[in-house]
C-alpha cells in the first residue's frame, strides 16, 4: 500500500479504532543528543491567527498543532494516531462517531481536558459570532444541525456534538462519511478554554493570557518578527519530547531567509525560487523536494461586482490556455512541481488525475485556441483586455505573475497590471472580492479529493471566486454519501475545466532546506504536517 493510500485507509476505519502506538521523538540507537534542543526556522509573512478557530494559513496552522492536540494526529507518513483519544469507533453507517479521551490530557494551567472542551470548541466553530474563516469546515464534516446554526437559524447548542461523559465525546453526522477521523486532524476542531476565552476575549492568544493543551506553550510573541513556543510540563507525553523550544523568525525575503539560513541562524529555512537544482547539487543532504497536498491557482473574481471580462467563459478559458505552466515549473521553480491542469493533485489519496480537454492539448493548440476565444469574446488589438493580478507579497509569486502576464501580454495583448499586498490585507480583499484575478494555494485540510473540490462548490467559504454551478453542487453532496465516489469527482473536474472558474497553475512539491542534524522530519507525509514534539537535533 502506498504512502498516499495509508494516508486515506487511516480514516475509513470500518467499525472501531483502538489506540496504536504514538508517534514522538525516538532517537536511534548510538545518537547523541546535541545538548541546546532549540528549532528555529522562519516564515514569509505572520500568521493569520493562533486561534484554532479562527487561523486559516498553513504557517499558523503548524503553531496551532504545537499549542494544541485535536482528537488525532498524524504519523510521518499520514496515517492516523491518537492524540487526546485513545480510541475510536464508528457505527456501521459512519454517521455516528464516538471518541475515548485519555484521562492524562491536561490544559497548560493544569485542568483536565474534557470532552466538554470539545463541545465548546465545535459549537464556536459553527457559531457566526466567532466569524471564523473555517465555519465551513463544520459543514463539509457533515456534522447532524450545522446548517440552521451556520445560518443563525438554530442555537449552537443544537449541533450534534455531545459529551456523554468527561472522557467520552461523541458526534452525530447528517450522512454517512467515511473519512470523518481523519477530518478532525484540522486545527479548527482543536480543543480551546471557554473560561480563558469568556475572560479575556479576543486576547486570550497573548502569551501572557494563554492557556493550551498542545506539546508547547506560548511564551513569547512580537506580531511581524518571532514567536517562541517552549515544553509544556503538563503535556501527557512531555517525557518523550526533545525539542525543548521552537523559534519562528517572520523573514519577508525569501533570499534574506535562505542567506540567514546558511549563515547557521535557521535549521530549517527556504530554497528561493529558482534555485533548487544549485542548492541540491551544493548541499545535497539539506535540500529536499517531496510531493505535496497542495494546488497553486488563480482565482477569477465572478461576483456580480467583478469585472464584466471575466463573466465571459471565452475569457477566462484563452487566459488559462494561453499559460505555458511547464515554463513556470521547469523554468522558474524548478524543483520537481508538476503543471496542473486538474484543480486536485496526483497526491492525492484515491484520486486519478482525469484526462481533461485542454490538458490534452499541446501548448501551440491551447495558444491558437485561446486567442480564437479571446477574439470571439470581443477582445484584440483595438480593443485589448484589462485585467489586474493581486497576489501576496513574496518574491517567487512576482516572478509567476510576471511570466503569467508576460505570456498573457505576447500571446493575446491583454494589458495586465500587477499588485502585491501583505498577507491579511491580501486575505481580507481577496475575501470582499476587491480583486480581478488573485494568486491563491490550497493544501489539504485532509487527504481526500473532497478538500480541493468542495472549495469550488457554491457556500464553500474559500471560494474566492464565487462561482456557482448547481451541477457541482449536486456531484458533491452526493459524494458524501457514496462508497467510491471517484466518478463524480472526474466529473467535477470535467466541469471546471469548461466553466474554468480558476485556473490550476501547478500542484506543489514541498521544497524545503534542513540541517542535517535535525532529525524526524516526515518527509513521507503529503499534508506536510509536522509537529516540534516528532524532532530532535543530533550532537554535529
């Protein structure tokens, strides 16, 4: 069985899960510790949050893991291990789950974790007060009510959700969902502390408010520039971590980060874009490229505010036809990314990259292709497309905006404009739809295709581009319910790459350098989640 399918059979348990071994720091025989167990490394932009029901980026969400343990965890290779439950089991029809909490787990301030942490933690997820960017995710979890309290049509304290006793909580779904475990390995299912949270409001993430149950606690944090996280003694497995504090430098250039990094200041730190096969072929056992859950694209802004072009599916077809995504992998990343055509990954556990029409082609066919479409939508010399591109400040998203528009500007004279924006002013007009077309990334919340896909269906509250197709919506919510529902998931991807309501550019390798001294990394993990409490460094 592959890695990538270990990863999925870890959530499609058939009736019960018991508690198997869990993963932490083991040293191999021989190995001497190095004595100073710091892990540095650094980030392009600060994180959105440290609230597990309120972050919603990749960085933030590996603080969030380090703070705090959900339900489960993962291996290095993906699969499923306990985290605060011991144990686990579905009935028959999946649609009832039930977890078995370990009665060691504690709060940093040293109070029991309960069930009723959990409660609390999933009724603030649905609940529209808290706004939380992934209110969502409580829905595609299918959990029995989400939709009335999503809609602040029902009380929060209607969602299926309900502690049976303080080691027993349990969760009733409105359909069948196989991978439902393996969903709750998600940040904004982590537990929090309502009494810390009611007392010090949206404050209580400060290091001086803070109250969590993860491997670290919170002890230093200056917004735009570092972040300490140090052991917490009142984690239950305290005793089998290593690292004893992990250090995250917010570096804004990406060349600035990597020079920090061979100057000894990060041990784990950027390649820059481009640079890849010199840095492998210089330091081949720090520079590494694995496949990653995770998709590049742009997004179309087709709100009735957007720009009437982009209504237009001639439009936004000639504008991803006319991209030569090879150039952009083999020419500027350079490091082992494929070119995307389909809006999920090959990585992805059980999914088939379907054979779409335009990826078909070659790239002169897609050219010709796009401007016939472009000019049958009105659009040439005399009469050229505008457009802007919005894209998060970060060196490598320049070089592809600038060779996506370049290839736009030579291929069918469409006069694209460039602009960048620090990353929450970024997140917050892409959101409001203050754009025309947006750099976006997705990585998957859980290795299964319904995490790519669901963000195209109509209510998903990551799709940027507000597109909506009834079709689409149908297909997925039938998903749900269905023992193998790959045919739908082919069709969907069939149906976005007519309508083309973004345009896949390349699905990611995780790219990354490593001291050599730093051991327990999970390369073999596509989600690319990785946890201070797995690492130690060795003696050099």
């Amino acid at each position: 069985m592959s890695i990538f399918a270990k990863s999925l059979a870890a959530g499609f348990l058939a009736v019960s899960m018991a508690a198997t071994p869990v993963v932490a720091a083991n040293p191999a025989a021989g190995e001497k510790l190095a004595e100073d167990q710091t892990f540095t490394y650094s980030t392009i932009d600060e994180i959105s949050s440290l609230d597990p029901q309120i972050v919603e980026d990749v960085s933030g969400s590996n603080v969030a893991r380090d703070l705090f343990e959900g339900l489960l965890n993962q291996d290095a290779e993906g699969n499923l291990v306990p985290g605060v439950a011991e144990s686990w089991e579905s009935n028959a029809e999946k649609n009832l789950y039930t977890f078995h909490l370990r009665d060691n787990a504690k709060w940093s301030d040293g109070t029991p974790v309960t069930a009723n942490d959990f409660v609390y933690a999933w009724r603030r997820l649905a609940d529209p007060k808290t706004a939380s960017p992934y209110s969502w995710f409580a829905e595609i979890m299918a959990i029995d009510g989400v939709g009335p309290v999503l809609a602040g049509e029902a009380d929060p304290s209607t969602l299926g959700v309900k502690a049976i006793d303080d080691h027993t909580f349990q969760v009733k779904l409105s359909a069948s969902l196989p991978y439902f475990a393996a969903m709750t390995t998600h940040p904004s299912t982590f537990p929090t502390p309502q009494a810390v949270i009611e007392k010090f409001g949206t404050d209580w993430t400060k290091p001086e408010n803070i109250v969590s149950n993860g491997a670290y606690v919170l002890t230093e944090h200056i917004p735009n520039e570092r972040m300490v996280r140090e052991r917490n003694p009142m984690y239950w497995d305290n005793e089998h971590t290593v690292i004893d504090k992990t250090v995250l430098l917010v570096i804004n250039d990406e060349n600035a980060a990597h020079t920090r990094y061979l100057a000894g200041e990060l041990d784990l730190g950027p390649v820059p874009t481009g640079q890849y096969k010199r840095l492998k072929a210089e330091y081949p056992d720090e520079t590494h490229s694995v496949p990653s859950l995770c998709t590049y694209y742009y997004n179309y802004n087709m709100r009735d505010s957007g720009p009437e072009a982009l209504k237009d599916v001639r439009v936004r077809q000639a504008l991803s036809y006319a991209i030569d995504r090879s150039i952009i992998t083999e020419n500027i990343l350079q490091a082992g990314q494929i070119p995307a055509f389909t809006f999920t990954p090959g990585a992805t556990a059980g999914f088939t990259v379907p054979k779409v029409a335009f990826g078909e082609m070659t790239q002169a066919e897609r050219d010709a292709k796009a401007v016939e479409l472009l000019a049958a939508a009105g659009y040439g010399k005399d009469n050229p497309l505008k457009v802007e591109v919005l894209y998060n400040t970060s060196e490598g998203h320049k070089k592809i905006a600038i060779a996506i528009t370049q290839m736009w500007k030579q291929k069918l004279g469409v006069e694209a404009t460039l602009a960048n924006m620090e990353w929450k002013t970024f997140l917050q007009n892409k959101s409001e739809g203050n754009f025309d077309v947006a750099r976006a990334g997705w990585c998957g919340d859980y290795n299964e295709a319904s995490t790519f896909l669901d963000l195209l269906t109509t209510d998903s509250g990551y799709n940027d581009s507000k597109y909506s197709n009834p079709e689409v919506d149908r297909l997925m919510a039938e998903a749900k319910t269905m023992d193998d529902p790959s045919a739908n998931y082919t069709k969907v991807e069939e149906i976005i790459a007519e309508d083309m309501p973004v345009i896949p550019v390349y699905h990611y390798a995780s790219v990354l350098m490593l001291k050599p001294n730093v051991k327990g990394w999970p390369f073999q993990n596509v989600e690319g989640k990785w946890y201070s409490r797995e690492l130690y460094k060795t003696a050099e």
